[in-house]
C-alpha cells in the first residue's frame, strides 16, 4: 500500500505532508510511575493506635484567708516545718543586726562598714549561740570616740578584731590590743596590764627596757582600754541578741501568714502549698 498525502493551503502554496498509517507503531517512552507518585516518595507517619492515656485529678486549693481554722493551723504548722528544715539564711541577711541596744547606733553610726554576720549559730541544740564579722574601720575617729579612747591612748595602742573559732566551740568577735612593740596585750581577768612592760628598777639599763615609759599606758589610760574592750564585748552580744530575735521571728504566725500572702500561694487540704 502505497503513502497517502494531505494536501494543505491553496494553489502553488498547497503543500503536501505524508499521512501517517493507522498501521504504523508510534515508538513508546517508558515513564516510571514512582518519579510522578508523591504518596510513593515520601513516607506518611502513622498515629499508634491506642494513644496513651492521661488520668486527671481535680485537686480543691484554698488561699490561707478562706481555709478553715483547722486548715490554717495546718498551713502554719507545715511551713514552720519547711523553714526549720530548708537551713535558710535570710534572717542574718540584715545590716542592722551590727546595733548597739542602748545607744541606738548601728555600724556607720561608730565608724563600722555595714556589715553582715559572717560566721554564727544561733538556735542549736548545745545552746553555744555565737556571732561574727569581718569587720573593717570606716571612720576611726568614730570608732574611737564610741569606745572612749583618746588619741594619746591610741599612739600607745593598737587594735584589731579576732574570731576565734576552734573544736570547743566559738566565740563573738572580739577586740584585741597590742602594745609598741606589736605584742597582744592581755586582758584576761579585768587585770590592769600597765606595769607589765615597764620596769622602773633603777639596776635596769634603759637600754635593757622594753619600752621607753611614755610608750606605756598609765594606770587610767589601762582602764578605758579595758572598758573599751568590754564595750565592744557588749556590742557583740547585743548583736547576737538581734541575730537570734531575727531567727525566732521567721517562725511567729503573724511573719508566716505576711510571707504566704506576699507570695499568694494557695493550699491543699492537707496544708501544702498546691
């Protein structure tokens, strides 16, 4: 069978262009179905089947003012409990435990740094209650006028604070003395220490003498040391006053109940905080 023609435009333009039998085979492309299947390219998570399950529980809660009288008794009774346990610091965070009882004056008053306690024990079982500060001098002519001592007394003197802190215990920050030749000066007893350094024996060459006389304190100048340092002894134990006040007062009902409402936290029935 011969090739058939279709003719196409008019005249001398007619052009013709073989028609292709219904007999001929077209040549196949192979399309890999995979290439345009998007549900086979990519993987769609599946849920489980049985999602787990959560259990809810309703649980009633009560702020400290609407619980009953019971339940209040409860709430202050369980919080007395966690800030004896929790051994919190917050009640020696105060600069005003430094504070002299009488005179009303706190450290910047006498010449101190405001200071915080830096060592102490307060409410323990062997009722060995102590208080300490490292403590710095601000003003020394303050310092030294609220412990009553001259300047004449404080060429002849000089002073530090001690913290003594040993296996039988502690003890409140203290003052110590030492004489000219950088010695500590004793004052154990309330013994008077001036004549210790001096001799007057006149078989004493001057140079065999510790000190020359007008290095030494004189007999009054010996006592206001001694009553400056039992001053700054009282000021140490006013302190440890206010220490073991601020302690106590953590645990009074009024200080809990302020401190719940502060934070507004509610209760459960059992007078936990929910």
């Amino acid at each position: 069978m011969g090739t058939r023609f279709m003719s196409v435009g008019k005249g001398k333009d007619r052009k013709a262009f073989p028609l292709r039998s219904s007999s001929n085979k077209v040549s196949k492309k192979k399309f890999n179905n995979k290439s345009t299947n998007t549900k086979s390219r990519f993987k769609v998570p599946t849920l489980p089947n049985d999602p787990p399950k959560f259990d809810t529980k309703e649980i009633k809660v009560w702020k400290y003012e609407n619980a009953s009288e019971e339940l209040q008794e409860k709430i202050i009774e369980k919080e007395r409990q966690s800030i004896s346990e929790s051994q919190e610091n917050f009640f020696a965070e105060d600069e005003g435990i430094l504070f002299d009882n009488d005179e009303k004056k706190d450290a910047q008053d006498i010449g101190l740094k405001h200071v915080m306690p830096e060592n102490y024990d307060v409410g323990g079982n062997r009722g060995e209650d102590f208080i300490q500060f490292d403590l710095e001098i601000e003003n020394s002519k303050k310092f030294h006028e609220y412990l009553g001592l001259t300047d004449k007394i404080m060429r002849k003197v000089s002073l530090n604070f001690e913290n003594d802190t040993g296996s039988f215990g502690s003890n409140n920050t203290r003052l110590q003395f030492t004489d000219a030749n950088g010695s500590d000066i004793s004052l154990a007893g309330g013994s008077a220490f001036v004549d210790e350094h001096y001799s007057e024996d006149e078989d004493v060459d001057e140079d065999e003498r510790m000190f020359d006389k007008n290095d030494i304190p004189t007999f009054e100048e010996g006592l206001q040391i001694l009553h400056a340092h039992d001053k700054f002894a009282d000021l140490m134990d006013d302190s440890l006053v206010n220490l073991r006040s601020n302690f106590e007062n953590q645990f009074e009902e009024e200080t809990i109940i302020e401190n719940i409402k502060a934070n507004e936290y509610v209760f459960d029935e059992d007078g936990n905080i929910a």
